[in-house]
C-alpha cells in the first residue's frame, strides 16, 4: 500500500512501504515513468526487505532528500527525468547530503550520458528482475537470495 505525504515540499513523493523501517537499507527511487516506477517499487517490495521512497519530480526528490531522518542507502534515478537539466547533477545534489549513498541510473538507451564517478551503476531498459535484484542487493552490501 502507498502511502501519499501531504506536505508541499514533497509533492510528487510516497513511501512505497508500510512506514520507514530501522535495520533495512532505504532506497529511494526518482522517476517520472510510472510503469518503470511500478515495476522497479514491486520488484523491491516484494523481492527484498528494504523501505522504498519514490519521487516522480527532480526538486521533490531534492527536497525530500534534505528532510530525510535516515541515510539513504541506494539512490535510483531514471535518467530520461523530465524536468531535471542534469540528472547526474541531481544525484551528485543528493548523494552530498548522504556521503555513503550508491546510485542506480536505468534508462531506456544503452549507455549513460552523463559523466557519472565508476562506483554508480547502470541499468538499461529492458531488465530483467534478477538482475535488478542482484544490482540492488550488490549496491546494498547485501548478499542475494
């Protein structure tokens, strides 16, 4: 079940589990495609233990990034967002307010055009749900399965 939040500044955001959970990593998923957001917060949902975030607009995820009271431990940005100049710039703006983050692009073209640091990881569309997994999990420090 979402959960939609009211407040203004994070218009365009829902927390894709029940609550914010201690112990679990936090992903947050940025995108505006609603079937790739829909599959990508099943797939995390139903496949892992994780507390799942989303926003579908580039300044909600900023400013929610901001408010956030826990780290966020795995960033996932569609890299066709509209509305985002840069969408390495908008990673680059939320992983310096979280030193440890690992980001995930995913996109509908087959490299990144973006210049992002070798440690961030990219998907392109189609993928498969194992392999979504294993990259999440791996990014995550966790083991699959």
């Amino acid at each position: 079940m979402n959960v939609c939040l009211n407040n203004a500044a994070a218009r365009g955001t829902r927390i894709a589990s029940r609550e914010v959970l201690t112990g679990v990593p936090v992903i947050f998923l940025v995108g505006d495609d609603w079937r790739i957001q829909r599959f990508i917060g099943t797939v995390l949902k139903y496949g892992m233990a994780a507390s799942v975030l989303e926003a579908t607009e580039p300044y909600a995820a900023l400013a929610m990034s901001r408010k956030m009271a826990l780290p966020i431990d795995l960033l996932i940005l569609q890299l066709d967002l509209v509305g985002a100049n840069n969408v390495s710039d908008l990673a680059r703006d939320i992983a310096a307010e979280n030193s440890s983050i690992k980001v995930l692009f995913v996109a509908s073209r087959d490299c990144p055009a973006c210049d992002a640091p070798p440690c961030w990881r990219f998907l392109s569309i189609p993928f498969t749900t194992e392999l979504l997994l294993s990259s999440v999990n791996e990014l995550c420090g966790r083991k699959a399965g």
